[in-house]
C-alpha cells in the first residue's frame, strides 16, 4: 500500500477530487434508502403528511382537539392557527417548528383521536355519574368534564409512554388525514405532491450518484494509466542505464514481465483502490452513522454479518495468499521458457528437439496453470458464501424489525432504509477484505519494479567526469585484469598494449579466451578490475560515458538490427548523416549490392531483430551503422565471420581506404582476415601469448602458429614464414 500510495503522489490533485467525488457519491447512496423510507412510511403509509396538525381543522374539530389539553397547550394551540371562516388553517410552515410542535401535541392529539373512535355509551361512562343529568353548557360541569379528561389523560400517559413514537406519530398524522378531510382539504392530492417530490429527490441523488460514478472512473482511470506510464519510463530508463551485470542479475525475461506484468498489476490495483478501497471506508462510516441515527437496536446484526465475513475472507486468504506470492515468479518462468523457444526456434528445428522444449514449455505452463486454478477455486467459494450471508442479514433483520414493528417503535419503511444500510456496511467490508487479498500479488509486483528502480548501475558518471577532449583515439591497456560479478577468477589477466590511430590491432585466440570481454571493456560495459585504459591519455572512468561512446563505433559479435527501414538503421548512430554518406557506409561495407537488388533499396522495411535479412547481410548492415558514426574509434567484435573470404577482404581493403585516421581495433576467428594488421594480440586464457605482426608470431608465438596451421595450407604457412 505504501508503494502504492507513493507513486499516486504525483497526481495529488485529482486524487483529492476523487476523494470529494466518492464523498458525494456516499452521499447519495446514504440519502436513498432514507427517501425509500419515506415513500413508504410517509407517501403511502400516512397519505403523504408528514405532521400530526392538520393544515385546515373545522371549527368543531378545533374546539375537540382542545379537551385533553393543558391551558398552557391550548394558548399556544390556538396561536398556531388562525380563523378562516368557519375553519382555521395552519399558520406555522417551517419544518422545525412543526417538529417541535409534533412533540407537544402529540399526547392530547392522540387522545382526542382515541376518544372520537369511541360510542356516545362509551364516552358516558368516562363522565362521572352526578354530571350526566347537568346540561353540558353548564360551566361549572364544563369544568368538572375537563378535569376528568385531564385525570384520563395523566392515567393514560403512563400506558402511551409504553407505546413507541412511530405508533404515536401515526396516530397522530392519523388524526391529521382525518380532520383535513372534513375540512375539504384534498389528501389525494398531497399524497401524490409528497411522491412526485420524493420520487423527484430520488431521482436527483441517482443522477449525482451515477454522475459522481462516471467522474470518479475518468479520474482513477487517468490516474492508473499515469502511474502505469510512469512506472515503466522509470524502469525502462533505468535498465538502458544498466550495466551488463545488472543485466545478468536480473535476466532479460525477467525485465520485461516486470515492465509490463507487474506494472500492468500496479495500475489495475491503483485503480481499484482509487475507486473501490477508498470508497469503501467512506459508505462504511457513513452507513453505520444512518444506522445509530434510525435508533433501531440492531447494530448487533450487521456486527454479525462483519464477523462472519471477517472469518470467511480471513479463512480464503490463509489458504490462498502462499499462491499469490509465487504467482509472479511463475509469470517470469514461463516468459523466460516462451522467450527461449521462440528465439531459439531453427535451432530447436534442426536438433529435432520440438518434443523436448514443447515438455518444458507445458512444465512451466501447468505450473502457472495450477496456480491459478487453485487461487480461483479458492476464490469461487466467495460469492456464494457471501451471498448467504449478505441472505441471511435480511432475514435476520426483517425477523427482528417484525417484533419492532409490532411494538411500535420501528415502521415498515425504516426497516426496509436499515436493510438497506446494512447491506452497505457489510459490503463496504467485503471490499476491504477483497483488497486485502489483491493487494498481496499487487505489492509482490510493486516491490519487484521498485527493485529494478532502486538498483543503480555499477557503471556511472564519476562526480567529476568530463567530456572527452578532441583528439587522435589512442586506445591504451595498462596492466588490466577482469574478472565477472561474483565469479572466483579473473577472465583477462594483466593486459598491455596500445591500439594507435590509422593502424589496425586485431585480436584472435581459441574460445572462451577474453576476447569479447576485453573489447567490451573499452566502452566501459564492464568496469575493469585492476588495472586502467585511458583514451587519449586520459582514464576512460574519467569520461563520461555518453562521449566516450560517441567516440566509438561498436560492431557486437551478433548482429543487431531495429524495425525500421535499411536507412533509419545505418543512421541509428548518426541522425544527421545525409544520404551521400548513408550509401558511402553501405558502399564501405560491401552491402550495396543487396540493396540496390531490393524493391525499396534504402527504404526496404527491417523486421524486428532483423529476421527478414541474412546473417551476412545483418552484419554488413551493423558494419554501415558503425561506419555511418565516424568515430575515432571502430571495435570489431568478431564481425566478418558471416562473410565469405571475397567479400571479407573487400571490405578490409575498403575499411583501409576510407578510415585512415581513427584507430581500428578487430577481434576474429580467422588468420585471413587479420593477417595485414599492423598489430596482433593472441589472447590465451585471458593472457597475452603474443603480441606483433603475422609474420613476427608464426616466427615467435606457438598458439599463434597452432592457430595459422588449422587454417592455411602447408604451402600458405611456408611461404607466409619466409
């Protein structure tokens, strides 16, 4: 979570915006089920009135309303309507005060409602006997009836007490129906007000929900998409910068599912956090806030459904999170495998090894394979599991809300807003806990691409490093030894010499004798162990690379080309190079021919890594790029070793020709192409076994002449040793 939340640090602002977005979101799903509650308790229960005093009261009705009030109560009765005609109408509207008024009335409001229901008999037996043959205009028996009625009502107020408020208030609004009819007052009509304003509320909070839903996707979805941006520029900027040891550690199919896996699984993450994981808290907090504010005494059946779910997911994510931690190390197998076959597929062809590689491909397969099946077998468990308990919970409420209702104290709409709010809750923890079980695969494939940032190149720019100064590209070995990351030996021993500009140094020994690896050395994709090489006299550890490498035209042992076209591929080292000196390069590496023989010539389309050119052809091509550069330095890594002898030495007699001044340093298999060097170096063992012209090693240097003996005739040695 932490490296997710940091990386969403540059987008601050529109996580904010998200945040209020889901805030006003929560809003609106907490406002529907109350508006749910009212349609039902109010609009259809209780006719659309929602305040137990009637909005117009005939005068008789006023007079009866009065019988069971206090003098105090009466005062403030009959401030509250006013005489219109031989009605009175309601003069109070703002809903606070009615409220307020609902409180103080309730009680004698309830009471004069119970006693209207009741028979002329009924009403004679609450009199007492010595006023039933008093006339009623009598004040002195008035006020005797009125005492009375103030003595049932002080009795009564000890049983209605007992009575929840809801049964009270409906009572109450009950009696307002009543005497509003009798008032000629359209109750039809203001039920239907109530639920087309309701029904309109309903609509409003729906439409801002949908709305704040469709927003809160944009922003997320910027975001993710942002962070996954983000994430794979600093990965891929980073492994260019890399050293081929960081290369090793990692390995390349590794480095790529990180760049695009594991940031693909970050960027879905962040998404669902920002939309779902934030949200969740928000409804949660928000839910159990509506449900303290219904006074309902259920809060102990949502914290049931909590703990059950609680239990479920902890039990799924105990068996399931051992899968999701190795799911991504099984990921990298299987791009290792692909990467392999594929790449190695002619290979695998004319060693009659499909069967074999097919086996080892289907391992690494049914490995992820079974991975998978078991996390969402695993998984598959929860939405049914989820959905008996999310049953149940509404069972359980509706069964407990029945005894409320039937006491009064709860209504049928209240019950249906806590179900309802209730369901919200537990969800809100479902998600969370969801969370809890994607976020493990999500922070493995986090930390991995923080692993790839944070580790820094072993090869960097001295603090003090400067460009290199123009000069002749003097190339000069000083007592130089290597040896490979965490390997128990050096691969190149005490190493000496000096390439000079306008002569050729070229470099042969049997395999595995340091070739490569000694010319690697010079455009520092290796840093030596011991020892220092210095380019004009100057410690190439002192140069900063990227003009130390401007000064060198590398030709690797394997010949690597770009989509593109033949052209863009012979300017990849030098952009600006005009077309004269693209077909000067490809003239000076003998691929003219192949070109022109083309369709399309210079703009003839290159397929990925070259697959729709030769070897011979894909060298030459390298040989150009190289040329095209005009370095002061040309490394031939074993380049001329797809050619054939013809074109091998016109491209030597060309390359003499047309380099003169820039220090040419070739590494090769073949006597026959460095025979005209100015300079020999036989490596063995990653030692100097000689050093000289040709002639000078057969005379003086043993492996030398084992080496020419393999390759040229009797005759050819012979007259080459004279």
């Amino acid at each position: 979570m932490k490296r997710l939340f940091k990386n969403m640090l540059p987008y601050w602002k529109s996580v904010l915006i998200i945040l209020l977005l889901l805030m006003l979101k929560a809003a609106g799903d907490l406002a529907l089920p109350e508006y749910t509650s009212n349609i039902i308790d109010t609009g259809i229960i209780n006719s659309g009135v929602e305040h137990i005093l009637p909005t117009k009261i005939t005068e008789s009705s006023f007079e009866n309303a009065e019988l069971f009030m206090t003098e105090t109560e009466i005062e403030h009765f009959e401030e509250v309507y006013e005489s219109d005609g031989d009605c009175y109408s309601l003069t109070i509207t703002d809903e606070k005060t009615l409220d307020e008024l609902d409180d103080e009335f309730i009680i004698p409001i309830m009471m004069d409602y119970a006693l209207s229901k009741k028979s002329s008999e009924e009403f004679k037996d609450m009199v007492p006997e010595e006023l039933t043959g008093m006339p009623m205009d009598n004040p002195q028996a008035m006020a005797m009836v009125k005492e009375k009625l103030l003595e049932i009502r002080k009795e009564a107020e000890k049983e209605i007490n007992k009575i929840g408020k809801d049964t009270l208030m409906s009572t109450g609004v009950a009696f307002a129906v009543e005497k509003s009819e009798e008032a000629n007052v359209d109750v039809d009509t203001i039920q239907t007000d109530y639920l087309w304003s309701a029904g309109l509320k309903m609509l409003l909070a729906a439409l801002i929900v949908a709305l704040a839903e469709i927003t809160v996707g944009f922003f997320a979805s910027r975001v993710g998409a942002g962070i996954g941006m983000n994430l794979r520029r600093k990965v891929f900027r980073n492994v260019v910068g890399y050293s081929n040891n960081e290369i090793d550690k990692f390995s390349t199919a590794s480095l790529i599912t990180r760049t695009t896996n594991d940031v693909q699984q970050v960027q879905n993450m962040s998404i669902m956090v920002l939309r779902m994981a934030l949200y969740a808290p928000i409804i949660g907090i928000g839910g159990v806030i509506k449900v303290f504010n219904t006074g309902a005494s259920m809060a102990w059946v949502i914290g049931l459904g909590v703990l059950l779910i609680t239990g479920v997911m902890g039990v799924l994510m105990a068996i399931a999170m051992p899968k999701f931690k190795i799911m991504q190390t099984l990921v990298d197998r299987i791009n290792l495998v692909a990467r392999e076959i594929l790449t190695g597929i002619p290979v695998i062809r004319a060693f009659k090894r499909e069967e074999k590689e097919e086996q080892r491909f289907d391992e690494a397969n049914v490995a992820l394979t079974k991975n998978m099946l078991f996390t969402n077998r695993v998984m598959t468990f929860l939405s049914p599991v989820m959905m008996l308990i999310m049953n149940g919970i509404s069972v359980l409420v509706v069964w407990v809300a029945s005894g409320f209702i039937s006491e009064g104290t709860m209504q049928v709409g209240e019950m249906t807003a806590f179900i309802t709010y209730a369901m919200q809750i537990v969800m809100s923890f479902l998600v969370l806990t969801m969370m809890s079980i994607m976020l493990p695969r999500a922070a493995v494939a986090a930390n991995r691409i923080e692993e790839v940032i944070e580790t820094e190149s072993t090869l960097n720019n001295k603090e003090n490093a400067c460009d290199l100064p123009e000069g002749a590209g003097v190339v000069e070995f000083k007592n130089v030894s290597f040896k490979y990351q965490n390997a128990e030996s050096n691969v190149i021993e005490n190493i000496s010499f000096c390439a000079k500009p306008g002569e050729t140094t070229a470099i042969i020994g049997s395999t595995g004798s340091g070739k490569s690896t000694l010319v690697n050395l010079i455009p520092r994709l290796y840093d030596v162990t011991e020892g220092t090489i210095t380019v004009d006299g100057k410690d190439i550890r002192d140069i900063t690379m990227k003009s130390l490498r401007e000064q060198i035209g590398y030709v690797p042992q394997k010949g690597i080309l770009f989509s593109g076209t033949i052209e863009s591929n012979i300017r990849f080292g030098n952009k600006n190079a005009t077309d004269e000196e693209v077909e000067k390069s490809a003239q000076i590496a003998q691929a003219t021919e192949f070109i022109e023989s083309k369709y399309d010539k210079y703009n003839s389309p290159i397929a990925q890594g070259g697959s729709n050119v030769s070897g011979g052809q894909k060298q030459r091509l390298s040989i150009a790029r190289a040329i095209a550069k005009k370095p002061k330095i040309y490394i031939f890594d074993d380049s001329f070793s797809a050619l054939d002898m013809k074109t091998d030495a016109d491209l030597r007699r060309a390359l003499k020709e047309n380099v003169k001044d820039s220090t040419v340093i070739i590494v090769a298999q073949r006597i026959s192409t460095i025979m005209n060097a100015e300079q020999i170096i036989v490596l063995d063992e990653g030692k100097i076994a000689g050093m000289g012209t040709h002639k000078e090693l057969l005379k003086n240097c043993e492996e030398y002449l084992e080496i020419a003996k393999s390759q040229l005739s009797a005759s050819e040695l012979e007259r080459e040793v004279q």
